[in-house]
C-alpha cells in the first residue's frame, strides 16, 4: 500500500499540470514562517504525517459521525471531559459548519436574535438560512478599520435586551480577528438573568482553554461555543469543535443539527486531527501557550518602542496586530517587507499588520519577525483616511432580501436602495453591507474604497 502510494505522490510531483498541488509546494520551498493559519504551522508532524494513509472513510471499523457509537463517541467524551462541557462534537466543515449547526440547535424560525455586528459571514448565511431576526449591536469608539475593530459591551446586550424582552438568544464573536475579546462573563449574566443562550464564535479562541486563568468562553459562561480549532491549535484545516454547555436550549441533539449542514463524507484524517489536538492541549498546551505568550509579549514590546501602535485592554495575549501606519508603513507594504524576512503574516487590514502565532512557531520564527520590526525605518505616521461606520437601517430581513428578485446596479446609482448581497472581504470575513440594509452616502463611500463597483438591490 505504501510503496504504490508513495508511486504516486512522485508522480504528482512530476506533473506539471497541477496548480493547486504545485503552488503548495512552492510556498513550501519558500521556507517562510508562518504567522497565519492552521495553527500547527506544518510543524507538528511525527503524529500528522501518516494521515494520508488513514483517509478511510464511515464503514464497520471506523464510525458514523452523525450516530457514533465507537472511537468516534470516545474522541468526543475525551474532548467534552477537556473543554468541562455537556457536549462536544467535531466538526470536519470548519467552524462555518458549527456556527450554522449551534444557531440551528438555539433557534426557530422568525426568532429575535440579538448579534454584535462585526459577526463572520457564515453566521450571516445561517440567520439568512434559518429565518431569523438579527437585532444588530454596533461597536462603539474610534474605528481604526472599516471593518470593525472595537468589541461590543455587556452594556451595550445589555440595553438591547432590554428594548427587545421577546430576543430569543445573544450572539457574539469574541475574540475577533485582531485579538480582541469581549467581556463574556458580563454578558452571560445578562443571558442567565433572562435564561436565554448565549452563543460564542471563538473561531480565533480554542487555544484560551489552555491559558492560566482558563478563559475559554465555556468557562466564562457561553451556552454554545464553537471554536475553529484549525486557527491557533493544531488541527488539520477544516477541524472544528462545536461545544454546547446548556443542553436544555437545544431543540435537537448537536449531531442532528450538524448534519443538516455537513457533508456525509466527513474527512477522517480532519477528525483524527481533532483527537490528537485535544490530546496535545492536555498534556502539553498549558506550557506551550505559556511559553508563546511570553515571546508574543517581547515581540509586542520591541513594535510599541519601535513605534509601532498595538492593542491593550481585553486581547488574546497570543494575537499579534501591529499599527504599522503609525511608523508611515501601510499594513499593505509592511507585509511586503516582512516577507523579505521570511515572514508570512495572516492578512493586512487598513490598519493593522494580523501576525496569527502558536505554540508551533519557533524561535527561528519570532527571531525573524523582532528582525524584521527593527529594520522597519521610522518614517512620518501615515494618515489614514477611515470612513466612519454607520449604523445601517435594516428595512427588510436578510433572508427576505437575500431571496427576492433583485438587479445589479452601479454602486453611484444605488443611493437609497434596499442591498440583496453580502459585500464581505475576506479575511476578516466581517460583511459591509447585508441584505435588507438601506444604502446611503456613507455605504457608497464604504463600498467604493473597497473597489465594488456595481451592488445587487431589490427589484
Ligand atoms: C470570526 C470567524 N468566525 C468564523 C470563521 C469561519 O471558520 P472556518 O473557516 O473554520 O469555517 C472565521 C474564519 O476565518 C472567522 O474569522
């Protein structure tokens, strides 16, 4: 078997005509370091390499995903036992599929659900899918990008719960893409006092089960968690945890509510994937990420006298989101120059420079990084010109607008009108406009700095 397999990997090496296999091996050969996803950094082999060999698929000897019974069952106690959940099952859809899987498992169709607004397009898709009401809770402050960067308060749930008493459940996203948390303790004690969900995307969160204090959303208080373990832990791409803390909201069992969305062929090297990563944040994570975060915090510390603005308060200790603007670099041409140091970062916003770290990065790693920081020339800060977020009216529902007849018109026509799309760029994910807000000057302005030239409306 092993002989014939390794045959044909050399001859998929040879063949020329393979853009997808052979653009992955040229960035291998890049040697860059990796501070973007998935979280092992291709570093975690002596357990990852044979996967390709165990690629079975749901028969006798394995498990069915969706009615496990055997090793499957098993992986997923070990794993609830870990995160002290009531259940936790894997995801081999990434943390899309548990998202849509956990607003399946706390909702009915036409339900209130109030949502911070700097949400991942995939629950956009899920509340469109599933009918529901998002009442939207902006972040408030400065915003340095036009993709949200500040976090929404327990005030600020707490104040829209209280001019929507028939909400049936709180939605959050924390933390997000540049590290920043929300206060989820806070905000559980709003939900608790009206015993209603609270739902957490922690796609950016699964390694702060291993943090000391543990601050997991779990152990904050979330009824529903779902961590895209893939970002920060080591999972192949794709592996996710959906974890429920309060079974008593859900309608169906977890299970059930993931195979509405997720495939029947599940990838088996994916949930593998999974086990050995709980496996490793048992044994080893909680040194690990201590270690990380005391590299993270000397990197943080040489950017801030370097110059560099970066993030305090309530942040991922482990996320790395430099201002490099405030050094006159747009994060654009920063990116440009950390990968002549051989340093990949995640994604450049307007503003900051995204460096996602884990436990795998190596010293080599962090060493390339401080070398690159110091070599960044202090220049002018750079002004950047940031239109300020509004507060959309959504007229129509999503799911209304997303299904009705609509046309596509110029983006400098479309003053006034209802939008029947999701204008997202991707990273972060986080949308610009959805379906059923009203478009006005400032969207346009917000659409045309994004280059979008034309926007679907309602007929
Ligand atoms: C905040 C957030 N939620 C959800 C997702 C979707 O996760 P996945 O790519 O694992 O499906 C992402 C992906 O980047 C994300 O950033």
């Amino acid at each position: 078997m092993l002989p014939l397999l390794l045959c044909r990997l050399k001859k998929l090496k040879e063949n020329k005509n393979l853009p997808i296999y052979n653009s992955l091996v040229d960035y291998k050969k890049k040697f860059r370091s990796s501070f973007h996803t998935p979280g092992h950094k291709n570093n975690f082999f002596s357990k990852f390499e044979d996967l390709f060999e165990l690629d079975f698929t749901e028969i006798k000897d394995t498990d069915d995903l969706y009615n496990p019974r055997g090793c499957i069952f098993l992986a997923q106690d070990l794993a609830k036992r870990y995160f002290k959940t009531q259940a936790t099952v894997f995801s081999a859809g990434g943390n899309t599929l548990c998202i849509q899987a956990m607003l399946k498992l706390s909702t009915k169709v036409n339900d209130k659900i109030i949502c911070s607004r700097n949400l991942h397009k995939s629950a956009l898709y899920a509340i469109i899918l599933l009918g529901l009401k998002p009442i939207w809770v902006f972040p408030k402050g400065d915003n340095l990008n036009r993709i949200f960067i500040n976090q929404i308060t327990a005030q600020d749930i707490k104040k829209s719960l209280e001019k929507n008493k028939d909400a049936k459940a709180v939605y959050v996203t924390s933390p997000d893409y540049y590290g920043n948390m929300c206060d989820i303790r806070a905000i559980s004690k709003e939900c608790k006092l009206l015993n209603i969900p609270l739902l957490v995307d922690n796609a950016h969160g699964t390694h702060l089960r291993c943090l000391n204090p543990n601050i997991h959303p779990i152990n904050l208080g979330a009824d529903f968690c779902a961590d895209s373990a893939h970002k920060t832990t080591p999972t192949l791409t794709g592996g996710a945890f959906l974890h429920v803390n309060n079974l008593s909201f859900c309608s169906v069992s977890p299970l059930e509510a993931m195979s509405v969305f997720g495939s029947t062929s599940p990838s088996f090297p994916i949930l593998a994937s999974l086990d050995l990563c709980r496996d490793w944040m048992q044994k080893k994570g909680k040194e690990a990420f201590f270690d990380l975060i005391k590299k993270v915090e000397l990197i943080k510390s040489i950017s801030k006298n370097h110059g560099i603005f970066v993030q305090d308060g309530l942040v991922d200790p482990t996320r790395i989101s430099l201002g490099t603007p405030n050094i006159g670099y747009t994060p654009k041409e920063s990116a440009v120059f950390f990968r002549r140091y051989g340093v990949e970062p995640e994604f450049e916003s307007d503003f900051f420079l995204v460096l996602i770290a884990s436990a795998f990065n190596t010293n080599e790693d962090f060493c390339r990084l401080e070398r690159a920081i110091l070599n960044l020339k202090i220049k002018q800060p750079l002004k950047i010109k940031i239109p300020k977020i509004v507060q959309y009216r959504q007229d129509v529902l999503p799911r209304e607008a997303f299904f009705s007849s609509s046309k596509r018109v110029p983006i400098k026509q479309s003053l006034n009108m209802i939008v029947a799309q999701c204008v997202c760029p991707c990273p972060p994910g986080v949308p610009l406009v959805i379906p059923g807000e009203k478009i006005n000057e400032t969207t346009i302005n917000l659409l045309q700095s994004y280059g979008v030239l034309e926007i679907l409306v309602l007929k």
